[in-house]
C-alpha cells in the first residue's frame, strides 16, 4: 500500500487523506483552502483534518531528524497487529481528487 496508495483498494475518503498528506509533505507551502475543502468534500470533518495535519508535521518531523542525524528507520515495528483497529470502515461517494497533488511549476519553490 505505501508503494501505491491509489491502487491499494482503499475508499475514496482515505485516498483524499494520503493525497492531501502527500501534498502537505511535499508542498507545504502551496497548501490552500481548497485543499482543505476538498478533505471536507471527501467527508472529513474540521477536527479530523486538523488530526491528519498534526499526524503528517510528526511523521515528517520524526524523519527529518532522523535523516539529519543519519538513522535508518526500520518498518515492521509490530503495527501490522493494529492494523485493523485504525482501519476505516466509512465509505463516501466517490470523486476524483487528481487536483489536489497538482501544482503549477511556478509555485513550487526551487531546491
């Protein structure tokens, strides 16, 4: 699923997550309330999206710092167990959100 998130089966409402997630993690920037009301199109609630914006800053925080002192984060940990407890089980209507990973070269910054 991490490969391709958008083939992995998943309901329309969690693609929209993992893009805006994407989005924020590589253009943070360029994150408008457009993106936002696209969250909120998909069915997730004001407190939820601010859950997925503080879960995706620690999750991009932790890396840094590990990539900053040269760890190598290692997968299996022991979440598969919980896996199913932080499924989601809500379906919404299905829309495409092809724009929300879309930006315009000229907005985003030069590295």
């Amino acid at each position: 699923m991490g490969d391709d998130y958008r083939n992995a089966g998943l309901t329309t409402k969690q693609v929209a997550m993992l893009e805006y997630a994407e989005f924020l993690t590589l253009y943070p920037s360029s994150v408008t309330e457009e993106h936002v009301q696209a969250l909120r199109d998909a069915g997730w609630a004001d407190t939820d999206i601010i859950d997925i914006v503080h879960i995706t800053a620690l999750f991009n925080y932790m890396v840094r710092i590990a990539d900053g002192l040269g760890i190598e984060l290692h997968t299996g940990r022991g979440w598969e167990e919980a896996q199913e407890k932080l499924a989601f089980k809500d379906e919404t209507t299905s829309k495409s959100f092809g724009t929300i990973t879309s930006v315009p070269p000229e907005s985003v910054p030069a590295r």
